[in-house]
C-alpha cells in the first residue's frame, strides 16, 4: 500500500475521507463486520466535518492500517480543543460529534501544531473499538 494513499490533496471533503478510509478497509484479508465500517465511516465524517465548522478548515488528513488498528488524523487551522458544548434545547442539531468519536474510537490524542492541531483516532478494524 502506498503510503501517502491517505493523505490530504484537494479538493476534500467528508466523502471524500470515507471512501478512502473505505478503500483501505477493503484491503483486509477478511472483510470487518459491518457495524465496524459503518463505524469507522461515522467517526471519519464527524472528524473532518468537526475541522471544517469549527476548526478553521481541513488543514490534513491521513488514514493508515497497521494490521488490524486503523488509525486516522485530522489536522485543523484552530488551536481550540474540541468539546462537548451542554445541551439546553435537545431538539437542536449539533453536539452530537465530539462524544460519538470518544466513544466510538479506542484512542484519541489531540495534538496541538504551530497552526492548530491534530486529532487521531484509532480503531480496531476486525471488532468493535
């Protein structure tokens, strides 16, 4: 596999992120359960809708195997940490993204950069995180 296969290059967008991550999924020897991809695919869309409504823009993006551990990063242009902002009206979109990637990923470390930060995920590919 080409190592910058999962790299940024515009035009990108969630969808874009998705059949990507997509794309290396299907280069497991046995395929991973479903409700994994549909997983994984949700987590990949949070992150890279997350970085263009509140971190100042899609700045990077990488997504790797190494064995069965997908591993996915999501560079930004705002030095904020993400966070769960308290619910006051439950009928209001939003707020939803940020606790579904801590829940859904076995890992998340944010990473502050010069120009904003780095979010990665990890994930295991054959099971549930």
């Amino acid at each position: 596999m080409d190592p910058a296969a999962g790299r940024l290059r515009q035009p990108f967008t969630a969808a874009t992120a998705r059949a990507r991550v997509r794309r290396l999924l299907d280069t497991l020897a046995a395929p991973p359960p479903r409700t994994v991809i549909d997983d994984a695919l949700l987590v990949v869309t949070e992150l890279v809708t997350n970085a263009v409504r509140h971190g100042g823009g899609l700045a990077g993006f990488d997504a790797r195997l190494d064995g069965d551990v997908l591993t996915v990063s999501v560079t930004d242009a705002s030095p904020a940490l993400p966070h769960t902002v308290p619910r006051s009206d439950p009928a209001a979109p939003g707020g939803f993204g940020w606790p579904l990637i801590q829940q859904l990923s076995r890992e998340v470390t944010v990473t502050p950069t010069i120009t904003g930060k780095t979010i990665e995920v990890t994930l295991h590919a054959d099971r549930r995180a």
